[in-house]
C-alpha cells in the first residue's frame, strides 16, 4: 500500500509530541520490585477470580486467576514469591476505581516451574487461538479487549486483512515506538502468529510518519524472514501523525477508506486491529511460552529527571516505576495513567501497573492547567469541526447537561454517545472550557447502568410472571386432581349401591326359593 492511497478522518488535531525525552534511550528492564499489586480484572472490569489464597507459594507463570467472563481473562504470577493479600485496592482505571488485586511478596528469585524445552509450537489456527487465551493476552493498546476473541473468524466470509497499530498518536507516549526499534523481530514473529490464527496472510503494520528508523527496522525484518517467500504479504505504512490516528476506527479510515458503522466490529469489514504490543506478547506466548506477565511503560513527564520506557511485571507498583527514572516527588502536582488527552489522574502512587497501562505522565505544578471555570456554550462548533468520530458534542452536551431526566439521555444514545471515544479533542478546543469528555463518559456510564437496571427488571419481572403461571399450574394440578378424586368417590358409591341391589336381588331370590 503505498501512502498516496491513503485516505483521512475527519476533524483531529495537531499537537507537540514531547516523546523524544523518553524515546531516546534503549528499553530498561525496571526488575523486580519487593511486591507486586495485580488488580484482577480486564480494562471494562470484568472481573476474574483468584485461584490461590493468602500464604500460597506461587512459582513464575503460575495461574493466579481466571475469568469468570468471557470478556475477562486469566492472570499469571509475574515472578515467584507468595501472596500475602488478596484484597480491594485502587486500580490504574478511570477514577482509581477499586478492585480485587492479588498482593505477592517477591522472593527475588523469578524461579519458574519444569517446562518443556523448546515449547511445543501450536500446528493449527484453533490451536494458537487456545494458546493466545491461555496465556492472558488482551489488547494492549488500551482497550483491553481479550485478543483471542477477534479471532472468530467464521463471523465473517471476508478474506481478513490483519492490521498492526503502532500508531501511537498520544502526545508523551512512546512505549510502542521503543518496542519497534528494539524488538522488530519478536513483532514481526507474533504477526505471522496472528496471521495463522486469523487464517489469514496480509498484514498492515502502520506507523506514524514523524518516527525515525522505525520502517527500516522492521523492513528489515521483514526481509531478514523471508516472509514474501513463505506466501505473505507484510507491509510497513506510515500515516499522517494527526491526533488520533491510532483510535480504531480513524486508523481504518486511513489505511482502507471504509468506515466501521456504528455498532459493528471491524471484522464486519474483514478486518482485525492489534496493538504492536499485542502481537509481541503473542510471539511471547508461542514461541517463549512466557504468558503475558510483563509490558513496556513510558516513564515520562516534566516531573521525571530520567524519562525512559521500562519492561515492567504486571502489578509493578507505580512508585518503583516513578524512582527508576528519579522522579522530583517534591515537584509533582499531577500523576496520569495514558497520556495528556485520554488520560486520568492517578490519586497516588501505590497502585500497580495493569496489562493495558502504557504511560506514566508524572506532571508538576506550572505544566498543569490551572482550573478555569467552565463558561456556558457559545455554540461556536469548534467541537464539531475536530470530533474525528463526526459526533455533535456540544448537542450532546445539551442533551446530558440540560436536564436530569432519562429521556435527555436516551436522547445522547440515539445521537451516538456510545460511539464517542473518548479523545478529548473537543475539550482540548473549546473556548469555553468545557470538559466535554467527562459529560460522555457520565452519559456513557450512566446508560450502561440503566440498561443493567432495566435488564435486572425485566429479568424480575420474567422471574414473578414465571412464578405466576408456574403457581396457577399447580393450582390448576390440584383442583383436577381434586375432581377426578371426587369422581373416583362417586364413581364407588354408584359402585357401591349397584353392588347392594344386586346383593339385595340375590338375597330376594334365595329367600324365594326356600319359601318355595
Ligand atoms: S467548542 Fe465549546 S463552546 Fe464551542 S460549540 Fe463546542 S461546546 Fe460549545
Ligand atoms: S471526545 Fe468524543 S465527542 Fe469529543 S471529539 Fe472525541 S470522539 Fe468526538
């Protein structure tokens, strides 16, 4: 595909990167920190549950939850040591919001059970799909979505194109940038994994077009495997760097010119979407048969005297991540989990690292926004001109803001809040400073609440009228059987009096006879 075939979204913006601080130097590994805090659910918080207890001994790789959902996924101890809490903590998610987080205590050691060496590699599409769930990969560009779920390939009669997003457009955030430049290979093998399991043998992997070196490398690669020999065809394209390139949807836009509609996946269109740390943690899962149990983090942020992206365990405590790249304690006002547009504040520093967290933004006083108040819509539409999902945020805002009622609501749903996903740019431009996003993301909360509601109702309402028609069976049960009963008794006492007459008739006629 070449770049003068490429189409655009509409709306974005064009902000500072601020990446180069982090990017610059190679991975680190940031070790083994004295615990781990590993909250246990996916990213929409469906939870899974702990398979060990309190005092338990866990060895590398050990399972220590499963989903209870299909939409959760399985958690492995990062390292060994022993679990000393399973208890609720705040989370890396939107307003900290608190969980069930397995606490092990690191013994140092990182010592895993007997394995089979080499791994024995999976031979069909099913089986590599079984592998990628086994070992706990969801989508770690942020969704969280559990991969092997897009694999559901019969949903569709389309030949699948595979699409690697490596666009990272978040200003700060450059995790994905440093895992192209240092692991190429391991990125490219999970492709072809990915490719395998999707029955598929094309793949896109797009990057941004502001970052240097990252083509030529996993050309290279690429080339180096000799992938076009094999019957595949992987391609390196670089798109525009506009906020936010790498939302799903815009990226389509981009590199196809078709559009998701609204509601459907996009293997509707014959596609799926993975995170370039995705595909790495599958190479992982396969080929090192290494769960995923650890993930790159920016270290970032004017706070930080030594940015730089980390391989951390799953359930690295923020605090051991903020040390690593010195952070000035005294200095930060704000600490965010993402980057500055879809970020959130992080209340404080114990919490661990989750699957899906990418960045750590430490920020002090004079880089944060000072609270302006937020002035009433002018109606200017400078919202409607970025929204790069073509919303009308500022009539949605209207229809969450202007009253209480559900309808107003319900009013948002019919004009796609649902679809909003959550970048910011219409905050970023309003005049009237606005936090739109914090609106959509109450409507979206919101609504989701009250359908849980409505279907908790009507599932009461289907449980009693159940009830109901299961009581008037019984009744209607017993008053038959109360008839036929009553029939039975006057059916012998008809008996009964027949029996006598004759009875009486025999008696009649042997006393006739003896008198005769
Ligand atoms: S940008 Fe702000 S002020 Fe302008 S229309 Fe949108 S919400 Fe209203
Ligand atoms: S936050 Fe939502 S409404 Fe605002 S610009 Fe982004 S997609 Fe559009």
């Amino acid at each position: 595909m070449s770049q003068d075939r490429l189409s655009h979204f509409h709306g974005g913006l064009v902000l500072r990167h601020h990446k180069k601080m982090s990017c610059e130097h190679s991975l680190a590994n940031a070790g083994i920190p004295e615990k781990l805090i590993i909250a246990i659910k996916a990213n929409r918080g469906h939870a899974s549950e702990p398979t060990v207890e309190i005092g338990d001994v866990v060895l590398k790789g050990q399972v220590i939850a499963q989903p209870t959902h299909p939409l959760g996924t399985v958690y492995h101890a990062p390292t060994s040591g022993q679990i000393i809490a399973i208890e609720t903590n705040d989370t890396a998610s939107p307003d900290a919001e608190p969980a069930t987080c397995i606490i092990v205590k690191t013994d140092g050691k990182d010592e895993w059970p007997p394995r089979p060496d080499p791994p024995k590699l999976p031979e069909t599409a099913q089986q590599i799909i079984t592998q990628i769930s086994a070992a706990g990969i969801i989508g770690m560009g942020g969704a969280g979505f559990p991969t092997h779920v897009k694999y559901n390939t019969a949903q569709t009669d389309k030949t699948i194109t595979l699409i690697i997003n490596g666009a990272e457009c978040e200003p700060y955030i450059s995790c994905d940038e440093r895992l192209m430049l240092d692991q190429p290979a391991a990125i490219v093998k999970g492709t072809v994994w990915l490719l395998k399991a999707a029955q598929a043998s094309k793949a896109i992997i797009a990057i941004e077009d502001n970052i240097g070196g990252v083509k030529k490398r996993l050309d290279a690669e690429i080339k180096q495997q000799g992938l076009l020999a094999q019957g595949y065809e992987l391609t390196v394209v670089k798109v525009p760097t506009i906020y936010p390139t790498g939302g799903e949807k815009q990226l389509i836009k981009v590199l196809t010119g078709l559009e998701v509609p609204s509601g459907l996946t996009p293997l509707s269109l014959g596609l799926i979407m993975q995170n370039v740390a995705t595909a790495k943690a599958v190479y992982d899962a396969i080929e090192l048969d290494e769960p995923l149990m650890k993930r790159v983090v920016t270290v970032t942020g004017d706070a930080i005297n030594a940015p730089r992206n980390y391989e951390a365990m799953i359930g690295t405590p923020f605090e051991h991540l903020l040390n690593l790249a010195d952070c000035d304690f005294v200095a930060l006002d704000k600490l965010i989990i993402g980057g500055p547009m879809m970020g959130y504040a992080m209340p404080h520093e114990h919490i661990g690292i989750e699957k899906t967290t990418n960045c750590l933004l430490a920020l002090p006083s004079d880089c944060t926004k000072p609270e302006i108040k937020a002035m009433p819509c002018i109606r200017c539409g400078d919202c409607v001109k970025v929204c790069p999902q073509e919303l009308l945020p500022q009539q949605l805002l209207w229809y969450i803001n202007g009253s209480d009622q559900h309808n107003d609501l319900e009013k948002a749903r019919e004009h796609h809040v649902f679809d909003c996903i959550e970048c910011g740019a219409c905050s970023w431009v309003c005049p009237s400073h606005i936090n739109l996003v914090d609106f959509y993301r109450f409507a979206k909360s919101e609504l989701t609440y009250l359908d849980h509601k409505k279907d908790k109702a009507q599932q009461a309402k289907l449980r009693h009228d159940e009830r109901e028609a299961r009581l008037k069976r019984i009744k209607a049960e017993r008053q038959a059987k109360r008839r036929r009963k009553t029939s039975k008794l006057t059916d012998k006492k008809g008996a009964k009096a027949e029996i006598s007459a004759v009875l009486a008739r025999i008696k009649e006629q042997e006393k006739a006879k003896v008198d005769e």
